[in-house]
C-alpha cells in the first residue's frame, strides 16, 4: 500500500467532532501479517514527513491502537512502534509547552503535561514492555497515546487560551 494520506482539519473545523480523529481506537489482538503491512505503511509515512516526530494509526484513518515515535529522527533504529499502550502513571511537575501536530497543520498550541510517563505497550509483533519517559518524550508519548483515544492537543488548551498560526512547511 505504501504512504498513507495524513488526516488534516482546516480553521473552521479543529473542534468537529464529525472526524473520525475524534472517535477512540480499537486494540490490536492480531499481530499478524496484514497488521504487520498496516505498521509498515505507517512507519513509511511517517518518515515521509521530515518533520514528524510522532503519528498516531487514526491519523491515516486506521482505527487501531498503534503509534510510532522515533526517538532521535537521525537513527531510525530508535523509531518505537507502540501498540495497545497505556498511561500506567505520570509524575514530576507540570510543563507548559507548545505542541503542534500532523492533522492540525496551521496552528500550535499551549498544552500543560506531566514531565514524566510510565506506559505499557506491545511491540509491533505483540511483545509486552513497559518504558519510563521524562521531559519532551513524555509529552510525545502521551500526545500520540491521545490520538489513540480520540483526543487532540486542542482539547487539553487551558480554556481561555488560543490557538497560535504556525508558519511552517509542512511535507
């Protein structure tokens, strides 16, 4: 199949809950060979975005609980597939920074998340793992886990605050 099309939601339409980025994802039971095509097809579109750090399977419309993070975007060793992961806790103090995201290409934000994540997740061939995260990876790992759950980084503003145009070339 190859590189996937990227969900992306224009001004008037970021708070719509008629896109299927809003609905949760299902868990992934089966790790066989049509998933394992489903991941190589996420994995090949998000190296088609040099600047994603991170991708969600509903950003691509795949309704599935899978994610992939890359660690240092200079290795792709480090690239992470997560499946089925979950917040098993958060701790440290509360960071405020600004996050911007594949599927809302024109704005960033102010998003408040804790500076540091435990999660569980399977590998992509169902391998159970646990990982502790801290600083800006925490807040990849819990902004991509959001996707999985229907939730975008708009949701978590602070009521009062407003979105922000970004002026960047996304590819």
């Amino acid at each position: 199949m190859g590189k996937l099309q990227v969900i992306q939601l224009e001004a008037d339409n970021i708070y719509s809950t008629e896109t299927s980025l809003r609905q949760p994802s299902a868990v992934v039971t089966d790790f066989g060979k049509e998933f394992q095509a489903e991941v190589d097809d996420l994995l090949e579109t998000f190296y088609g975005w040099k600047i994603a750090i991170g991708i969600s399977a509903p950003q691509v419309g795949i309704q599935k609980r899978i994610a992939i993070i890359n660690m240092d975007k200079t290795k792709i060793e480090d690239t992470l597939v997560i499946v089925n992961p979950e917040i098993l806790s958060e701790s440290g103090k509360k960071d405020i920074k600004k996050e911007s995201c594949l599927s809302v290409p024109n704005f960033r934000g102010q998003v408040e998340r804790r500076h540091k994540v435990n999660i569980s997740y399977q590998d992509r061939y169902g391998v159970k793992k646990e990982l502790e995260i801290e600083g800006f990876h925490a807040r990849i790992f819990t902004h991509e886990i959001d996707h999985l759950n229907g939730i975008l980084f708009v949701d978590r503003m602070a009521p009062n605050a407003e979105l922000e145009p970004l002026e960047m070339k996304w590819e």
